[in-house]
C-alpha cells in the first residue's frame, strides 16, 4: 500500500515539476527576485546630482568652504547682491534648489531665502548649522574657550 502511495506521489510530483506552467513560473519568480534585489543599485544610478543652492552670505563668518564642509548633501555655490533678482527668477523657476541670503543680526543670524519648493531638509539642516555658528560666536565674544 505505502508502496503504490510512493509511486503515484513519485509521478505526480515529476509531472508537475516538468510541466511548462510551473518551470515558466519557477524563471518568472528567479527573475523577479533579481530584479527586486539588485533594485536599489540599479536606482542609485539614475539618481540626480547634488541640487544647487546659492548662498549670499552678508556675514564674514559664514563662508563657502564651511557650508561645504558641514552641509554635504548640496551643491553650494556663492551670488553677489548685483546676481539676487535673476537668482531669485532662477529658484522660483526650480532651476537651482534655493536662494539663501545670511545676514548677521546683533544677536543671531538672519535668513531669507527663496524656493519653488520648500525643502524642509535643507532649511532644517541650514538653521541647526547657523544655531551652532551662533552659539560659537556668542562664546568667542564672551571669552569662552571650546573646552569650557
């Protein structure tokens, strides 16, 4: 009995293993699941490049080289207050990620910045950054040394 249950289990299984329906579905699953897993890279090759900012900055503290430095994510490039009427045309049209103009106030640093779209990330990134230039000056001024 266990025998014949071996025999016709045994030709049932090779049957549908050999069918075409399921071989066409076993390649289908493989090539799905390549796909799904090498996704990502596949992505990260299509992505765009760092977005442009363009920063003004009316504080000698604040300069390029440092926004560079500490803000990665974005490609920054220096303006002149004779360029703020075409870079700001420019950020409102989306062709560069944003206008920032810094100004240094008696107590703390100003922004004013102009954008088609409002990226949180980068004015949340820019502001923790000029939080921290602020609290440095404040301790310069004050004579406090980076150990106190």
């Amino acid at each position: 009995m266990m025998r014949n249950f071996y025999l016709v289990f045994k030709q049932s299984f090779r049957e549908r293993v050999t069918s075409k329906s399921y071989l066409t579905t076993t390649l289908a699953l493989i090539l799905i699941s390549i796909f799904a897993i090498s996704l990502p890279s596949i992505l990260e090759n299509f992505t765009d490049a760092k977005e442009e900012v363009v920063v003004i900055s009316n504080a000698p503290e604040i300069q390029l080289v440092e926004l560079e430095g500490q803000l990665a994510d974005w490609e920054w490039k220096e303006g002149t207050d004779s360029q703020v009427s075409s870079l700001k045309e420019d950020a409102q049209e989306g062709k560069i990620a944003g206008l920032y103009i810094i100004d240094k106030g008696e107590s703390n640093y100003s922004v004013t910045y102009f954008s088609k779209t409002n990226d949180v990330v980068l004015n949340s990134s820019l502001s923790q950054y000029l939080q921290a230039k602020n609290t440095q000056r404040i301790a310069d001024s004050n004579g406090i040394s980076a150990a106190d």
